[in-house]
C-alpha cells in the first residue's frame, strides 16, 4: 500500500462552482435540526461517543454499514457546518412518495440507482461537495454483517476526484446491536470514529483498509463499566431477577424494612431493558404479600415490624375507620410502610377482595412509576455506568436520610 499524507481540503472560492453563490451549497440550517434530532434520538437509546473531525472544506465520507441506524449514528456525530447528505439506494428508500419524503427530510437522502445511472446521480453531488458540503456514501452498496466488511465499489472514490475533495474514512460500532438486521430495536452505545481524510485518488482498496483498520481499533477499546453494575446485571438478566424482586416485595409487605423501589432502583438502572417486567413482579409480590399480612393480622398472628412507630398505626387506623380499603391509596405518599396498612386492615376486618382491589391501583402507581422511571434514566445514563458504583453509594446514602426523616417524623 502507497504512504500518503492527508490531503489538505480547500474551501470553494466565490467565482467558483459550488461557491457561495451556487444553488448547491449546503443547507446548514436543515442540517442542524436533523443533528439534534438524531443526536436527542439516539441519547435516549444508549447515546452516541464521537471521536475525530471532518477537515475543512468539502470531503466524501466512507463508512461501513451494517444497520438502518448507521445513517442516524453520523447524522447524529458528524458536524451541521458540512450538511452531509447521505446517498441511498434509489430502488429502496425512493420507491414511494411517501419513503422518498421520510428520507430526503429526515435524513438528508438522495437516490443512487444500483440498476444503471448511479455514477451519474453521485457526480451530480460535485458542485455541493465544492461548496463545502459532505457527502456519506456506503460504499459496500448493502448493510453487512456486524464485524464483516465487503468490497468497496468505486463510485465513492470517482466523485471524490471530480470534485477534488478528500475522502474521509469513518467506522459505526454499535449501531447492529442497536438496530440488526431483521431485528428490534435494543438500547447501546453507538461509537462514531472519524479517521484521518485520504486523498481523492485514494483506491477502493486503500479506503476499505482505512476503515477497516478504523473499526478494529474501536472493537478492541472496551466500553468503559462498572464491575458492580456487571455483577448485579448478570443476576438481575438470570432466571433470579425476576424472583428477586418478587421475594423483596413480598419480603417487605409483610416485616422487611426496605421497600421494593430500593430493588428497583438498583436493579432498573443496572439493567434497563427489564425494568418494565421488574416492576410489575414487585408489583406482584407486594400485593401477595400485603395480601398474606391481612390474613394473618385477620388472624391474630403478629410479625415485627422494624422502623415503625405507633404513630404511623394510630394514623392507619384512623384512616381505615374512615374510608375503609380505599385509604391505601394514601400510602405511596405519606412515607408509612405498606405492611402497617396491610397489618391494620386485617385488624379492622377489611374484606380481602376491596383490599386487593384498592392497594393494586394505589401500589401500582407508585412502584410502576418508581420503576419504569429509573429505568429511563438507566438508559439515559448508559454511557456513564463506570460510575454505577458511586451511584449505588449515593443511593444507600439518601435512602439511609430519607427513611431516618420519616421515622422521625412519626415517632
């Protein structure tokens, strides 16, 4: 392979074509949007990591592809000032009006036959690449396989020597977890590298090795995580999570002093996939559990009930007395465990199918919302879970203030 230097892009002149003038230039003001659109998108998916720059001036970005989310991921990455506008296979995203729309506007498309003509619509690109903007092909024509790599076609490189601009090599990782092929949709990291720009009579050959070489330098970088966040997912993943949650609940509706939206929080962040079925076991297992409490207050059996005051039962009581089942539905805001409720109704003879039926609604809103809430933020926060650990110390600290404040407050 030949050693070359990058090639200094220039920016276009005003005389020339594709200057400031021409009807070509980059609409910059489109481009920002659709940046903070797919940028915003895809943070709320596991987030996009860019590293490297385009040069100045106009280039032709090469890419690897390999999903549908590989057009969001540079969207998202590359800068606004170059507009980039991504080729796309004119038989595919142009065979209907309305497909046409979704991806000239949303993702800055324009059609390249792969039946005949095809040269002609990327060298109809030359005066906007003059003109300072950037043009994203894939120049492997089709999404591959994650890892895999296929021929480069020439096309990319051609238009690149019309119009005197660089090539700039750029490698996605991530976006065929995110996104496969003839998959759903999964949360991840995307990782955009821009590489060093080649000049425009770089070889098909030469721009593949560019890339490649790209994507092996980000495969080989581990994603920075916390060994306690991988620890507790490996558990919260296994046949274990689900029962964990519901004995927790179960646990804490009759004697355990730590509520099931501590699990949660623990739990969702470390894997946010599972939060919403989390959520409803927990849900599950404090309303069997509240459920046996009743029973066996109904009983006369009585289990200890740490961190409780006599306060808090006089309160309950008095509730009970007033609206029967229905005043559970002031538990999720008054910092009075769930057991005492549960306790108190057997006690004042509180009729099993109205308890069950009330403390659904009222233990549902707060542990669903509780749940599927911590679970947004771990998805929010999927590039910073090396610090899980810190997370959790900052946790069982304000769990540890808030619960001695309400005890306090009702002793």
């Amino acid at each position: 392979m030949r050693v070359r230097t990058p090639y200094p892009a220039r920016p276009a002149l005003e005389d020339e074509p594709g200057g400031a003038g021409d009807r070509r230039r980059p609409r910059r003001g489109a481009a920002r949007l659709r940046r903070a659109l797919w940028w915003t998108l895809l943070t709320l998916t596991g987030g996009v990591e860019r590293r490297g720059q385009l040069p100045r001036g106009g280039c032709v970005v090469v890419a690897n592809h390999s999903s549908h989310a590989d057009t969001a991921a540079l969207l998202a990455a590359l800068d606004a000032g170059h507009a980039p506008a991504i080729g796309a296979a004119a038989d595919y995203w142009f065979a209907s009006r309305r497909r046409s729309r979704i991806c000239s506007r949303l993702a800055a498309g324009f059609p390249v036959r792969r039946t005949g003509g095809g040269m002609d619509d990327l060298l109809s690109r030359a005066d906007a690449l003059r003109a300072g903007g950037a043009v994203v092909l894939f120049p492997e024509g089709t999404r591959a396989r994650e890892g895999e790599l296929g021929a480069f076609h020439k096309g990319a490189l051609v238009l690149a020597r019309q119009a005197d601009v660089p090539v700039v090599p750029v490698s996605i990782d991530g976006t065929a977890r995110l996104l496969p092929k003839h998959g759903k949709l999964r949360p991840t990291l995307v990782r955009v590298r821009i590489g060093a720009p080649l000049p425009p009579d770089t070889t098909p050959e030469e721009a593949r090795e560019a890339v490649a070489e790209l994507h092996r330098r980000t495969a080989r970088e581990p994603l920075k995580d916390s060994a306690a966040r991988k620890r507790i997912a490996a558990v919260v993943s296994s046949r274990w999570g689900l029962a964990a949650a519901f004995l927790w609940a179960f646990a804490e509706a009759l004697s355990w002093p730590l509520m099931p939206e501590l699990f949660l929080a623990i739990a969702c962040v470390a894997v946010p996939r599972r939060a919403l079925k989390l959520s409803l076991t927990a849900l599950t297992g404090s309303l069997a559990g509240g459920l046996l409490a009743l029973q066996l207050a109904a009983s006369g059996v009585q289990l200890p009930h740490p961190l409780t005051t006599d306060r808090m039962c006089a309160e309950v009581h008095e509730e009970l007395a007033a609206e029967g089942a229905a005043a559970v539905r002031h538990q999720p805001w008054n910092g009075i465990p769930f057991k005492v409720y549960a306790r108190e109704a057997g006690l004042a003879d509180i009729a099993p199918q109205d308890w069950l039926a009330q403390s659904a609604l009222s233990r549902g809103s707060r542990t669903l919302t509780v749940g599927l809430a911590f679970g947004a933020f771990g998805f929010l926060a999927h590039r910073l879970r090396r610090f899980y650990g810190p997370y959790l110390a900052l946790l069982g600290g304000g769990f540890t203030i808030g619960l001695s404040l309400i005890v306090t407050g009702w002793s």
